[in-house]
C-alpha cells in the first residue's frame, strides 16, 4: 500500500464541508487516521459511527496535538477564536488549512496567531447545498468544483502544495487567487445573493400574513429561487459580519439600481423596463 | 371517434405558451383545427411546420372568424389593441380566453371590449421556462401544473366550464381566483421575484466590470439563483406595467427589509441578522 498524503488528519467542525471532505479523502486512501472535534457531541457521535471519523476528540487540545493537518471547518467567526485555543498545542511543521466563505480578515487573524514552525493556507471550495450536519455529507460534494486557495506572501510553498494535493484528491480543481480579490468576487456572487433570497423570503412571507394562502402558489419558480435561503444562518450570520466591507460596497449599488426600477414601474417607463431587463437577460445568458 | 372538446381553435401569439397548449390538446384529442397569428412570420412559420398549427393566419380578423374558442397567448398589454381589432369579427358564442400572468386590468378590458354574446374566462397557467418561442413548446408543460382561472359576475358559466375542461385536458390542476386576489398574489411569488432576480444581475455585472473574471465563479448558486433573469423582457416589462399597483407595494416592503438588513451589516449586529436569516429559514422550508 503506498502512504497516504496525510497520516493523521484532524477536522474542526464536522458538518456538511468538513464531514464530505474527510469522506472524498477517505474514498481516495488520501488520509490515515481522522479525529474530529465538533461543539454539538450529537453530531460528532453522528461522525464517529458514520465512519467519517476514526475518533472523537474530548477538547481541542486534545484533537490537534498528533495532527499532520488540521482542516478548520466551523462558521468563519469562529475561526479565530478555534485557532487562540489550539495554537500552542499544534505539534512542529503542522498544516493547519480552512474551508471558510470569507477569507482576508480570516487569514490575518490566523497569521498572526499561529507561531512560526505552524504553517496556514486559507482555502475556500466551492460547493455547498443548503443542508448542514454531518449526515448531510458525502464524498462527492467537491467533485469538479473549484477550490479556491488564497495563499499571501507568508505562505510555505510546501504547506501549500500539500493543501491543493489534498483538494484535488478530493476531485476539486484548485485555483489560488489573493484574499481581497477572492472577498470581492464571492460578496458579488455569493454573499449578496443570500442577502437578497433571505430577504425575499421575509418580506413576501410578511406579505403572505395579510393574504391567504398566498404560498400555497409558491410552489415552482419561488420555491426554487428561494432555496439558498435555506442556508445555514449562523453561517451566513458570520459571513455577512467578516465580509461587511465587499458586501455593503454590493448591496448599495444593488439597493441603487433596485430603486431606479421602482421609480421606472411607478413612473409607467416601458422602455426603459424592457431595456433593463434586456441587459440582465443578455449577462445571464452569457454566463449559462 | 368522439367530438373533440373544441372544433376550431384560434391561438394569437404562437410562442412557448401558446405552442404547448394546443401540442397538449392535439395529444388528448380535445381539439379539432388550429389555426395560429403571430406577428413573427418567421415563428408563426415555424409552428407550422411543426405541426403546432393547421392553418396560419394572414390576419387577426381572417384568423378568428370560424373559431369557437380563441386562445390569447401575447404579453399583457398586448391583450387590449388584439381584442379591439378582433372584436366584431368573432362568431356569436365564441369563447375567448388568455393566459397572461396579470388579471385585474386585463379581464376588465376583454370584458369591455367583447360584445354580448362573446364570452371571456380570464386564465393564467402556472408553468413556463425562461425560454420563449413555439420552438420551445412541449405539450408535458402543463401537466400537474396549476391553472388559475379567474372569473367575475359578468362571466358566462358554460363558458367558464368549458376553459377549464381545456385546460384539465392539457393536464393542468384548474382553481378559480378572483382577478385582484390573484395580482397580489402573483406579485409576492412570481413578479417581486422577477424584479429581484433581473437586478441582482444588473448589480452583479456592474461589479463585474470593475473586478475581472467576477462571473467564471458564478457557477452553481448564482446560476441558479438567477435564471428566472433570461426570461421575456418584453413579457416582464408589461407584466411589471400592467401590475404595478401590488409590486409596487411589495417591492417597497422588500426595499425596507433590505434596508434594514444593510444598517444591521454595517452595525456589526449579529443577534439581529441570525435571528432574521433563521426567520427565512424557517418560512422558507416550511414551504419545500
């Protein structure tokens, strides 16, 4: 049997990202022994007799003290705090990576925690559904989807090539791009999409209280359309907060060009609607 | 072989919608000859050679002077000027139905423009893609859909019968509404969506054109999310005209909560957002 590209693995949050990549590693013989460590112990027992994971921490500490790699893996707010209780324990030439949305305050903070000799690589796959948990993984989340890796002028070249080994294993195709650029492409087509389905939801369900059963006709366009906002909140919570910047920049320009639709339906201006709307239509289709 | 359920049917505007309703009746066996007008010669063309129609028809008048139901499948605000043109050439009890997405408006100019004698059933299936054109009609597309029909004081109820035995032959899951219930309803689930989705994109590439390569991560999520955006702009423009009133309404609640969701980002506010994306969630999957 050849060797594994890591023996001893540990996964911080094994939820629907951490759980499937632990599960696409296994499939591939990429990793020898995990041991998770999650806040919820349910979950974790869940992992444990899955087989996602061969055993279950009691504490962080605990958890991390024979990893080869540690792969973080809870709500990006969280990160920081993960990284302060298991700096000191993390043994010598440790890679400790990150599946995290937002990825330039993330990546400060774990530099500057994790002592020398410790080696970070921020990382971000794409790939996701709206369910969360352990039992809602499986090996084939991040297969031919992009992994997006943010490596700085501080990252080990070796501690990096490991980390896109491993994504590949798990059948991503990996891409480095910087923390900023990576903060400001996500905030425009992802964060501000969930900010945008969350908030449709509430106001149309608002809506839906003063009319009787206006959702019992939401079944189709509606329902598929409003899926992300099904997503887990305390995640999208910590998104929204870490990546304010990017995101308020988006949602005022998204706030502005909403706003001059409403004047143009109050004000009766067909061409300009059908103008707007063909312009949306035609950047649609380009990306379809 | 039995009566079909209509002998002569007129179809206006031989698109996606008005396409699929008379493939689905050919396929029951509840229509007779079809005769279409388009003001596309090169769809209408088509359509016929598809076999969608029998008959193409050089003009509104000689296209529905033998019908005994006319179908009216063009957008929105089309509707007045066709049924002004066709009004005094249709047969005595001809039935003249739609399918357009708004109500209130539309049924109160057929219901003013038809003479006695001819009898309008307002309609709206709840079924469509985001492409257009008989090419793309398919006679399955209403199949387990709803249809809402929505008739008044003044409508005849053998003809309200008649529409829909048409379109429980096409498939469809017939409910009658009243034509401002509907409006409103439609506005929360299908127009408000509509408008968001058209603007999101709009946001989105203005940001795209700043930052490159923005739109090769917009795979997936935000594929997804925006494909109602390829929709008909000229469909959408009249349907946002045509039913401002209650999009109005609901766009300015929405433009509220999007506003008070931007304050929240920009406070640092956690408990609030968590709380507000858990409330979506919890409307959101009760209606999955």
């Amino acid at each position: 049997m050849t060797q594994p590209l890591i023996q001893t693995m540990t996964v911080i949050g094994v939820g629907l990202i951490g759980g499937s990549l632990v599960r696409a590693l296994k499939a591939a013989g990429a990793v020898g022994r995990v041991i998770g460590v999650d806040c919820d112990p349910e979950n974790l027992q869940t992992a444990l007799e899955l087989g996602v994971i061969d055993e279950a921490a009691a504490s962080l500490a605990a958890g991390v003290c024979h990893a080869d790699l540690v792969f973080l893996a809870v709500p990006v707010r969280s990160v920081e705090g993960v990284v302060a209780k298991i700096a000191s324990h993390l043994p010598a030439g440790c890679i400790v990576t990150d599946g995290g949305s937002v990825k330039l305050e993330l990546v400060r903070q774990c530099e500057t925690l994790l002592p020398a000799g410790i080696h970070f690589v921020g990382g971000h796959p794409i790939a996701g559904t709206e369910r969360s948990g352990v039992a809602a993984s499986f090996a084939e989340l991040f297969k031919g989807r992009r992994c997006i890796l943010t490596p700085t002028a501080v990252t080990n070249p070796h501690a990096l090539h490991m980390v896109r080994q491993l994504w590949e294993a798990a059948g991503s195709r990996v891409e480095c791009m910087d923390p900023l650029t990576h903060d400001r492409v996500f905030a425009a087509v992802s964060h501000l999409p969930h900010m945008v389905a969350y908030t449709l939801v509430h106001a149309v369900a608002a809506s839906a209280e003063e009319e009787e059963n206006i959702l019992a006709f939401s079944a189709g366009g509606f329902r598929d359309f409003t899926r992300i906002a099904s997503s887990d909140p305390v995640m999208w919570r910590d998104i929204a907060l870490m990546n304010s910047g990017p995101l308020l920049e988006l949602l005022d320009r998204y706030a502005t060009d909403l706003e001059a639709l409403r004047q143009r339906v109050a004000a009766g201006d067909g061409p300009w609607l059908e103008q707007f709307f063909r312009t949306s239509k035609r950047l649609r289709d380009e990306i379809a």
